[in-house]
C-alpha cells in the first residue's frame, strides 16, 4: 500500500460523534459548559438517532461534534455505545477513496456512498474485518466525509503557508 499511489488524501477531522442516553446532558457540557456552537438538529428512525449537530471553530476548518442519542435505547444501532461513536474525516475525493480502499480489502458499512446529516457525502469504515474484507478500523467506526471545495481550499492555503 503505497501512499503515492493512493488516489485521494486525508485532509483532516470533520466530526467526532459522542453518544449518550440523554442528549440534553450532553449539550450542557459541550454547549454550555465548553461553549460549542449548536448548529442545527437531525432525526433518522432508520439510524436510531436524534442528534445536535454543534461545532467548534468557524469557516470551512470548524470541527462538528454531533451529540446523539438513540431514538429507542433497546434498538440497533445503539448510537450510545460507545460513547464515542465515530470520527469523521474530510476526504479530497471520496468515490476514489472508496474504490482504492475497497480494493485493498476495507471493509465499509452497508449502505454505499449518501448524503450525510450535515449534507456531505458520506460513508462509513466497518470498525472489525471479515473474511472477504479482511482491514477494518480496528474498532473504530470512521466516516469518510467528501469535502467541499472550500475546504479542500482552506487546507491547501495552509499547506502553502506552512
């Protein structure tokens, strides 16, 4: 695995996801206590989460931090456990990455490539391996974020300032 040949980049973390049986507790540490902004809220019965989408930072390098709870705590997927559902990162080009790794044997989430709660493109890494697909995220799930121009942008200014 080659990164030369690698067909996209990691540009950096787009989200964490922390879950919880009680969203409004979790808002009141990262909100109120550590001043997050709340952006919006988004509900999937399909997903079983009711979150709150907040943020850090501001512009096209803010970092999301969706606080979720399951919509019924007795059903799958339980978005509480672990509390630390997810990560999610920015990618320059996401259907490349996902047929480059898929060909290196990733194992991704059923479902494909969709649009995500925020409106990105998304998909998810399988945090285990199988037999076909043998690389997971070693317990991890991670979401794989299409970025946006402006963000593409914003990291590569940084790149050539740096």
């Amino acid at each position: 695995m080659s990164s030369t040949s690698r067909p996209f980049k990691v540009l950096g973390v787009q989200q964490i996801a922390v879950g919880g049986l009680d969203k409004a507790k979790l808002r009141r540490f990262w909100v109120d206590t550590l001043g997050l902004t709340f952006s919006h809220s988004y509900t999937s019965e399909k997903e079983n989460v009711d979150e709150d989408i907040c943020e850090a930072g501001e512009g096209p390098l803010k970092v999301e931090v969706d606080l979720m709870q399951p919509i019924d705590p007795d059903k799958k997927p339980r978005v509480n456990e672990p509390a630390l559902n997810h990560v999610g990162l920015w990618i320059d080009d996401l259907p490349a990455a996902v047929e480059w790794l898929t060909a290196q044997g990733v194992r991704f989430t059923p479902g494909g490539i969709r649009p995500g709660a925020a409106g990105h493109d998304i998909t998810f890494i399988h945090p285990k391996g199988n037999e076909e697909f043998p690389i997971g995220s070693e317990g991890v799930l991670v979401e794989l974020v299409q970025a946006p121009q402006e963000v593409i942008d914003a990291f590569a200014t940084i790149a050539r300032a740096g």
